[in-house]
C-alpha cells in the first residue's frame, strides 16, 4: 500500500478505501459509456470532517481529486480522465434531518438519491422541486454540482433554485458551512449559488439546506400526439395558459418512441401514428380540466387521472434513455434555446445527422427549451458530430448545456457560450480557490 493509500485507510477504514480494478469500474466510466479512465483509488468518505481530511491529504501528495454522487452525469464531469486520481464518492453522506414543515426546508446530505429526499419530503406533505428519470440514482450533491434541471424545471426552476445553504470542503481542507436557511441573508458574495454548477472545479459539496413546496400532486397526465416541435411548443404554451397548475412539458418523436416500443414492448400509446408527441403533467381542478381538453389537438389524446394510468403514459418518456443505450453508446447533447428558435434548430438538425451518417434520438423538456439530442451511429471519440450540434445550436442563439454541465465533453467549445471575458473571470475563481488544480482537473475549462 503506498502512502497516500495509507493516510486515506487512516481516515475512512480499509474498507472504503477501493483499488481492485474490478471494484472501482463502477465509478470510473460514466452512464453513456463514453468517457472513462483509470482511478488510482476510490475513497468513501462518511461526513464533512472525512471529506475534508482526504483532500488535506491528497494536497499533500499532489493527486487530483474527481468528486462523484451517483454517477450519473453525461459529460464525463465526474470520472477521472488519466490514471493517477482519486474518485472521492458522496454516497456515504447519508445525512438527512427531518423535515422543517415551519420554513419548509430540509438538510440533506450530498449521497441522499433525489428518490429518497422526494419521498422524505412527501411524508412531511411537501415536495422537493427536481425530479427527474434517473432519481433512484443521482444524488443531491451531484444535482448541485451539475444545476440539474429535470422535468419539474418549469414549476420549480432548477436545483440552484432549491438551493438554501450548503456546506463544503476546498480544495486545501477548509470547510464552508452555511446551513442555516435564513432566506433574507445578503451579507457578500453568494458562495452557495457559486458553488451550485461548478462541477465540482471549487469545491466538494458535502450537506445541503434545501427548499420544499406545499405538495400539489398531478391530478392530470396528457399525452398528445402533434405534426412536429413548432406545434408541440405552441400546444404546450395554450395548455400552460389554461391550466395554472402544469408541472412538467415534456416532447419527444416518433423514432424515440419506436425505440422504446422495440426495447419495452409497451403498446402504441394513441389510436394512430404521429411525428411527435407532446407530454403534459399538471394539477388541475375539473373545470380547468375539460377547458384543456378541447383544443383541437387533444381530441385524440391519451387522457390519465389515475396514479397507475399516468405512470403509464410517462413510460414513454421516460424509458427513452434507457432504450437508447440498449441501442449503442450515445452522443448525449444536451442543448437549450428559445421556444421560437426550436423548430429552425430542429430543421437544420437533421441536415447535420445526415451529414454525420447517424441518427438522432430527440427528446426534452420542451416548456424549458431544452433537447436532448442523442446521436447514435459515430464512434465514441470522434466528437465531429458533437462540435457540430452545438454550433448550430449556439448559431440560433442557444446554450450548449442547459442541465447537465460542460464536463470534459465540451469543455473545449465552452466559449460558445460564454464569452472571453466570463471565462476568464471563472479562471479566476478557480484559481483562488484551487491553486493546485487538484480539483476535479480537465472539466468545465480547456487546458490554456
């Protein structure tokens, strides 16, 4: 055992101290298979004072630290790139209080699953804002670090705004801890909202304050099949009007649903085919209701008011991902731009496909703006396709990550988002904090 092995023994016990090869592979590729690479240990840490004590130590020896929760991230932000690092995972901090039903608030630690702080908060009869598919398996701290988005974006916002307080350890072991939820708080910079989609370049976070909501269940799930995006994003703004209470817009298109029959053997979900399909979930009274359900596009519409009935219509999109990765390792682009810019992307989208010879699976949160663009056919480390995509979607006035980061796979074309000027400032920060660059090295900024 070297020496840095040994200092981390010291710190968590052998066993969460992990070198086998065949035990660590699980946190060292990423969901989409693409980006992998060789860890020079995986170290659980279980609190703060842990956490803080493995970075002194890594410090000491001058050895990058990638942080990780659930391992879920699609841009390879959260596995080592080159052999040599420490993976320091989240999942041992576990902590969650009980719910605060005065402010509305719960503390919960960076390893608690989205499943598990959703479920905790329903107990208390409130809801936590973010949800999305993979919620059995991503965590607070990683949802944090990413901003992470999810289908409840445009009820609730993104995770940053469910964000109260965190505590967190630098780079040099310091640890940052502002847990208390006071909401009137403007005393200086905020370090919360600061380290809230740094993709763990700043810091590791380790305990969050986050904000719940007065639970409002769905009462109403529709799908509803339309001629393509333009119709789907004008659909889902007249339903939005009519209906106060929509909590998620979701769109997807007749090749993503082909796939997921083919994989899940799920039934045709309307009495024909269609282009595209729009999703809509929503709290709504009765007579809001039967206002919505008059537009002309939702006459052929699956209607569900059941728990089990809406579970069913959200299969379809929700299995997506996984029946894409049964179909190959994807490009996942993760693109957001304004509702009247989506159908000339779309458009222009498939003249780049082709271009590539692949084709593309595409989904999203429609109501955010937001696509995923999944592309199957190009190797994994040919990022032609991927370069490509994203320029047409920043031409059209677009972000090239709207929720699930820059990591490494486009860290080099950052710069189509921001400007010089911001990425420079963002070097800054980094540096004060992380002098070394031991933190999580290779994401969000290209070597200079």
């Amino acid at each position: 055992m070297d020496a840095l092995a040994a200092e981390l023994t010291e710190v968590t016990g052998p066993e969460h101290v992990l070198t086998d090869p065949d035990v660590t592979a699980g946190y060292t590729t990423d969901w989409t298979r693409r980006f992998s690479g060789q860890a020079r240990c995986v170290v659980r840490p279980a609190d703060t004072g842990e956490v803080a004590a493995v970075l002194l130590a890594c410090g000491r020896h001058g050895v990058p630290v990638v942080p990780q929760g659930g391992n879920t991230g699609l841009v390879g932000g959260g596995v080592p790139v080159a052999t040599g690092a420490v993976v320091l995972s989240a999942r041992r901090l576990r902590r969650l209080d009980p719910v605060d039903t005065l402010s509305g608030q719960v503390t919960a630690g960076a390893g608690v699953t989205i499943a598990e702080l959703r479920a905790h908060a329903a107990g208390a009869g409130l809801e936590y804002g973010v949800d999305l598919a993979a919620r059995e398996s991503a965590t607070v701290g990683g949802t944090i670090a990413t901003n992470a988005g999810g289908i409840q974006t445009i009820r609730y916002g993104p995770t940053r705004a469910q964000l109260l307080g965190l505590e967190a350890v630098l780079a040099d072991g310091r640890v940052i801890s502002r847990l208390g939820g006071i909401q009137a708080d403007n005393t200086g910079y905020d370090l919360t909202g600061l380290l809230a989609g740094s993709e763990g370049t700043l810091g590791v976070i380790t305990t969050a304050r986050l904000r719940l909501w007065p639970a409002a269940p769905p009462t109403l799930t529709m799908l509803a099949g339309v001629p393509g995006i333009e119709a789907a994003a004008v659909l889902q703004a007249e339903i939005r009007a009519l209906l106060p209470g929509v909590r998620a817009a979701e769109y997807f298109e007749a090749p993503g649903l082909a796939l997921v029959r083919a994989h899940t053997g799920l039934p045709a979900p309307l009495g024909r085919e269609y282009p595209a399909y729009l999703l809509v979930d929503a709290a709504a009274t009765e007579d809001e209701t039967e206002r919505a359900v008059v537009l002309a596009p939702l006459q052929d519409a699956a209607v569900a008011m059941d728990t089990q009935a809406r579970a069913g219509l959200w299969a379809y999109r929700e299995r997506h991902t996984e029946s894409i990765s049964a179909a190959g390792i994807p490009h996942k682009l993760d693109v957001a731009l304004p509702l009247g810019r989506l159908a000339a992307f779309r458009a222009e989208l498939d003249e780049v496909i082709a271009k590539a010879d692949a084709r593309a699976i595409v989904f999203g949160h429609i109501g955010a703006g937001n696509l995923h663009v999944n592309v199957l056919g190009p190797a994994p480390d040919d990022d032609a396709v991927d370069d490509a995509v994203l320029r047409l979607a920043a031409g059209h006035g677009g972000t090239i990550s709207a929720e699930h980061g820059i990591g490494r796979a486009k860290a080099a074309v950052l710069h189509l988002s921001r400007s010089a000027a911001e990425i420079e400032a963002m070097r800054a920060v980094k540096a004060a904090l992380d002098p070394a660059g031991l933190l999580n090295p290779g994401v969000l900024f290209a070597s200079p």
